[in-house]
C-alpha cells in the first residue's frame, strides 16, 4: 500500500527535523493526533473491502506504533541536548575562592572598637567588661567618688527609677567605663591588664556631646608599674592607632578621684587648612585622662596597694574615630543615615590587625 508507505517516509523525516519539544508535538499531532493523517487512514479502513483491509489494518497499526517510538526516542534525545546545554550554560566551578559582596558596612566606632582591641591585645591586654545600668556603688563611691563629691554633679548622670520604699541609691546608666575597673579587679585580681571599651551615657547634647558616647578604659596591675609605664603603652597606642612614627604626647597634671597623680594626655598635632594632621605643629590636642590608680580604688577592687600598683586611663572613642578619619560632626554618628554610613563605613570583612593593617 504505497500511502501507508509515503506516511511513513514523510513523518520519520519530520520527526528527525523536529527542533525542539513543541515542533515535535506538532509532528504527533499532525501524524497521530484524531484528525491526524494515520487517523484518517484508518478511517478509511471501513469503506474497504475485507481483502483490502486484511493487509491495510496491519500495516497501518504497525506505521503507528513504529512512528510513535521514533517520537518517544526524538523526544528522550532533545530533552538530554537541552540538560546537555543547560549543565553547559550553568557550569560553576566550585573550587574557586569565595568573593562575598556583603550589603552592609562596619560602623566607624565598631572599627575604632577592633582597631584598639588588637592593638592592645598585643600588649597583653584583655578585653573587659560590665553592665551599662551600673549600681551606683560601681560608678561611684569605688572609684573613690563619694556621695556628697563635686565629681558626681559633674557627670551629669541619667538615673534609674527606683521602686516605691526602696531608699537604696538608685543605680545609674554608667557615666564612664572607670566601674569596670572594679569588676576586673574583684574577677581576676592581681596582676592584670584590660582595656574596657563599651558605651557610656550622660546628659548632654550638642555638636561634640550626644548622651550616650563610647570610652575606653585601660588598666594594668603590677608588682612595680609606675607613670613611665603608663607613658609607653599610651606612646605605643597613638603611634599604632594613628599609624604615624612620630607621635608626641604631653602629660598635663589634673586631677581624678580614682588616680594619684592625674594626667590629662595631649597629642601633638597640626591644623592647617582645617586638615587635621598628627605628630606635626604647633597644636595640642587632649586625647585621655590616666594616672596611677588611687589606693581606695585598689582596696575597693580587693587588691592590697601596699603589694600591688596600678595605672589607668580612659580615651573618648568616639573623639579618636573622629580625629583618624575626619568625621566632622559626632551626632551623625548615631543618626543611622545610610548614606553616611556607605561613605564613613568599613568593608565588613576586613578585620583591622597588626598584622594585615589596621584601616588598610
Ligand atoms: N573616667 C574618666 C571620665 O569619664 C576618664 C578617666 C580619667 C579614666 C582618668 C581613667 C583615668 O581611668 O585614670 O572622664
């Protein structure tokens, strides 16, 4: 029967052209479908006579299943090209290193925060800390501060509220990170060396003062530490944290409860053309209050300052971030607006080392 056989040659051809999954299903349909060409066909089988259809019936069923599996096979093989294609498209080589694009960046104080950690670390120095709602035993009286003392007026404190009845001293939101002095020296006693740094509060607000601040505080306990000690680990510290060579500090006698002597530190600087520059000119700029730490505030701490002596200093995070990298305003500091943050911000994975450079 030469349809059955030009069907045949027809479709094959069609369905080995077929592109892709929908030319392919049109070929089924146009062949296969109900009112497909081999449907017909079939049709026609009954206007035949018995002879006829003896031999049409079977070759007409066999055309079918013969072009239905070479659909099947076509089908199976476009759909293998297409993976094929996309393994190829999509290929990803997963040995190669990470290149994370994090959306976010470190805040200026967080920086500074890592930048004197590690520079302390390599002095000796550990990280402390305490609570920012501190009892006012902590914040004050320890630290050689008692009640009716000019100090506490000074400060500024925000109080907490106490409860009805309760005629204890309120606590307070810490004034200055000193309290954590006491802390260390109660958890870990002598000979230690710690560095604080945390948040502070006080109730002030203008363009250099918001109410809460960041400080550090330093202290370091010894058999025979002295103002000579304290000197070099402050040389050291400006020298590292500004990244200069040659940094000059000059130690002004002042006064502080918790030390006997009492220095405020200046470093040398310069201002021309409003361009801050360190270790340079004609200018002194304060940076810190230190000293020798005052006997009361080592027996309060539960240390005996006839075996052991101890120097301390406390630094306006905050001020130094604003000295390193030219931040003009410290309100904006804590205004959360995204575009400073961009502009002012650090990448988030580089973590500030001696090593691998501090603001690098
Ligand atoms: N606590 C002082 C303040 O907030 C800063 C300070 C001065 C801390 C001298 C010290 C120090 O440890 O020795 O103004």
């Amino acid at each position: 029967m030469d349809g059955v056989a030009e069907l045949r040659a027809k479709y094959l051809a069609k369905v080995a052209q077929a592109g892709d999954a929908a030319a392919l299903e049109a070929v089924r349909l146009a062949a296969l479908g109900k009112k497909g060409e081999v449907a017909l066909m079939m049709r026609g089988l009954g206007q035949m006579d018995a002879e006829a259809r003896k031999s049409a019936g079977p070759a007409l069923n066999a055309l079918k299943d013969e072009l239905d599996s070479a659909i099947r096979a076509r089908r199976a093989s476009l759909e293998d090209a297409a993976l094929e294609a996309r393994l190829r498209a999509e290929w990803l080589d997963v040995t190669l290193p990470g290149r994370p694009r994090p959306a976010g960046t470190i805040h200026p104080v967080s920086q500074v925060m890592d930048e004197l950690t590690a520079i302390f670390a390599d002095m000796g120095f550990a990280v402390a800390e305490g609570p920012q709602v501190e009892s006012d035993w902590f914040n004050f009286d320890a630290l050689n501060i008692p009640p009716e003392h000019p100090a506490r007026q000074e400060m500024d404190t925000f109080y907490m509220a106490r409860a009805p009845g309760d005629n204890r001293p309120p606590h307070v939101l810490r004034t200055h990170t000193s309290p954590v002095q006491i802390r260390a020296m109660q958890a870990q006693g002598a000979p230690l060396r710690v560095i604080a740094p945390g948040r502070v509060y006080r109730m002030d607000m203008d363009q250099t003062h918001t109410p809460m601040f960041h400080q550090v505080e330093g202290l370091a306990i010894d058999r025979d530490l002295s103002m000579a000690n304290l000197k070099w680990v402050l040389e050291e510290f400006c020298r590292a944290y500004f990244e200069v060579d040659g940094v000059e500090l000059r130690f002004r006698a002042s006064h502080f409860p918790f030390t006997e002597p009492s220095a405020e530190v200046d470093i040398r600087c310069s201002w021309e053309g409003g361009q801050l520059k360190i270790g340079e000119g004609e200018s002194w700029m304060e940076i810190l209050g230190s000293g020798m730490v005052h006997p009361h505030v080592l027996r309060a701490g539960g240390i005996d300052p006839d075996a052991w002596q101890g120097f301390a200093f406390g630094m306006g995070i905050d001020r130094i971030a604003m000295l390193k990298y030219g931040i003009p305003d410290l309100r904006a500091f804590f205004e959360s607006d995204l575009r400073w943050l961009r502009h002012y911000g650090f990448a988030a994975l580089d973590v500030p080392s001696l090593a691998g450079g501090l603001s690098a």
